[in-house]
C-alpha cells in the first residue's frame, strides 16, 4: 500500500507542470485551466494556422481545441505530456478540416488576410517601400504554397518539428505513429521544399 | 566522422545541425565533417536557406477577444441541460458515420415494421376479401334459386293445363 502511494507520489512528481495544471483543472481549479489558456492559446494557434493557412478557421479550430480540453477535464489522465495531448487534439482537428475539403473555401479568403504585411523589424527603422513589400509578399505566397502542398501528415511533421521545436520522439505521439516514421516524413517534407524552395536560396 | 548522407539513421544529424539543436560536440564533429564533404555542404547550405524562408512566415495575431468567445462557449456549455451537452459532446467527438448509420437503421427498421404490418393486414384483408366473395357467391346464388323457383312456378301454372288438355 504504502509501495503504491510512493508510485503515485512519483508519477505525480514526474508530471510536467502543465500536467499538474491540468490535473488542477480535472479538481474543479478553473483559474488552472487560464493559466494553460493564457500559456498555448498562441503556439496552438499558429500550428493551426500554419496548417489551414486561414485566420478565422485557426481560431474556430483553436477554440475547439480548448473547448475540448475543458471538456475532458473530468477524464483527464496525465499519461503523456501536456503538450502532446494537446497538440494530438489540434492536429486531428486540423486534419479533419482539411480532410473534410473545407480548404476549398478558405484558400479563397487567404490574400484578404492581414499576415502578408512585412514585419517592421526586418527593415530597422524606416518602413519597407512598395517593391520591398511586394517581394516580401511573394516570397511568403511561395512559402506558404510550399507547405500546402505537402501531404496533411508531412506538413504537421514539419511544422511541429520546425516551429514548435519538438522532439521526434513527441511528434511521433501527436501523430500515432513510430519515431523512425516521423523522421522519415520530416525528410521528405524538408526535401520536397529544398526542391520547391530552390529557386528562392539564389536570389 | 562517416557522411551523415550516407546512411538513413544519421541523415537528421543534418536537419538538427541546420537547426542548431545539437549539442556542442555533435555540432562541431558535422561543422568539421561538412567543410571537407561537398554533399553535405550543400545540403546544409540548401536546408538553411528552406529554415530562413520558413522562419520569414509570421502568423497574424490573435485576435484580443479569443479568450471572451471561449469562455462564453464554455458557460454556454455549462448552462445546456444534460441531453443537449451529450449532443454536443457526440458532435465534439466527431461521430459523423453514427449519423448515416442510424439513418440506415431507421429505414431497415421502418421497412421491417411496414413489412410485418403488412403481413398482419394482409391476413384481415384476405379474410374481409374472403367474406365478402363468400357473400358474392351466396348473392348470387340467391339469384340463381329465386330464378329456379320462379321458372319451376311457371312450369307449374303451365303444366296443369297441359295435363287437363292431355286428359
């Protein structure tokens, strides 16, 4: 028994933080669930946004992702970390748009939207002039085009590995399948754009 | 150190170094390796330039009242009774096949029901078909035996006559 409480002990000592937020949250701790909120509202968002490449979708899909997070609260299990589980729910959420064929629509809004404006850091201190912007603006398009046109799987891959730095180790329990899997497909994801991407490296 | 390109296990040694998330002596030993390999050099230089074109795509903000619409979809939630919560929960799980499959049991049991009404109507119709051919065929035949009786009446007053004639 008491061999059995040292385990739990442990196990919850092992959590990460966020699981113990969660875990708060699972208690009745509703300011836990604003801490996490307030925490992943950003990078679940951009990873949603990355992969519809449409702003009002990423944040419906986003609030469906914390929504579903709150909801599960009662059944929440910290057998994995935070994070993943968190991620798992976004990427299916966002396959499933994406599966459902309701990019169709969104690609049409994606040049009304406000992301081509040109960070202000990259020019220092004077604002960009028209061509600046205008070559800015295409090289983006280019990028953007790049990543959707890789498989759904390839492009989760890479853009969890490019821009939320995880491990293959996790992206390969986001996506329910082995490591050597993931590694396989964020090669080919980052070859497929070496060849898409090249014209871009000359100038 | 053996060409990372060589071998498909060391070949993400490269996509780490260009990301500079390996640790110091892994870096230096591929640094080394891909100033005397050409391969390597450009894959590295091609790799850097795909993680700088990737770094340039910035995602719009979010929007400031995200937190206000979640939070009302969350007292929303809260505030549904038990059976449209369980509706919502059944939507949230994305349950799409249930639905043509409960359609689908619908009109197997519809049709099964309308089948079996049928049957038992069937029986009562048949009956009632039945009854009322017993009661045609009885109709008629009334009309046949009233006929008979009215043909043998007038061969009755007829024969009388017949016979005093005879006699």
């Amino acid at each position: 028994m008491v061999q059995g409480v040292n385990t739990i002990t442990a196990t919850t000592a092992a959590l990460d933080g966020d699981a113990q937020l969660m875990l708060r949250v699972r208690e009745g701790d509703e300011p836990s669930f604003g801490v996490l909120l307030e925490k992943y509202r950003n990078p679940v968002i951009r990873f949603v946004y990355r992969m519809v490449q449409d702003q009002a979708i990423s944040e419906e899909l986003g609030q469906e992702v914390f929504l579903r997070v709150y909801r599960s609260r009662a059944t929440y299990e910290p057998t994995a970390k935070f994070t993943t589980w968190l991620f798992r729910i976004a990427t299916h959420l966002a396959l499933n748009w994406l599966r459902d064929g309701k990019s169709e629509r969104g690609h049409q809004r994606l040049d009304d939207e406000g992301d081509g404006e040109m960070p202000v850091r990259e020019v220092a201190d004077r604002r960009p002039s028209v061509e600046q912007r205008m070559v800015y603006q295409t090289r983006l398009q280019e990028v953007r085009d790049a990543i959707a046109l890789l498989p759904e799987k390839q492009r989760a891959a890479v853009l969890m590995h490019k821009y939320e730095e995880m491990e293959y180790a996790q992206i390969a329990q986001v996506l329910e399948c082995s490591e050597s899997a993931v590694k396989s497909l964020v090669f080919r994801a980052y070859e497929t754009l070496r060849v898409r991407l090249a014209h871009m490296t000359r100038v | 150190m053996n060409c990372p390109l060589k071998r498909v296990e060391t070949t993400d040694l490269l996509l780490e170094y260009s990301a500079r998330r390996l640790d110091a002596s892994r870096a230096a030993a591929v640094g080394h390796h891909a100033e005397s390999c050409t391969e390597c050099s450009a894959f590295l230089a091609a790799q850097t330039a795909v993680w700088d074109a990737l770094d340039a795509w910035e995602p719009p903000p979010v929007s400031m009242d995200f937190n206000r619409r979640l939070w009302q979809r969350i007292d929303r939630t809260a505030e549904l009774p038990w059976y449209r919560g369980l509706f919502s929960a059944m939507r949230a799980a994305n349950w799409k096949p249930v639905f043509p499959m409960a359609a689908a049991v619908l009109v197997i049991a519809g049709g099964f029901l309308l089948d079996h009404r049928g049957g038992r109507t069937v029986a009562p119709n048949a009956a009632t078909s039945g009854v009322s051919g017993v009661s045609i065929i009885e109709a008629d035949q009334l009309d046949q035996t009233l006929d008979d009786i009215q043909l043998l009446r007038q061969l009755d007053s007829v024969a009388p006559g017949g016979s005093a004639k005879q006699m």
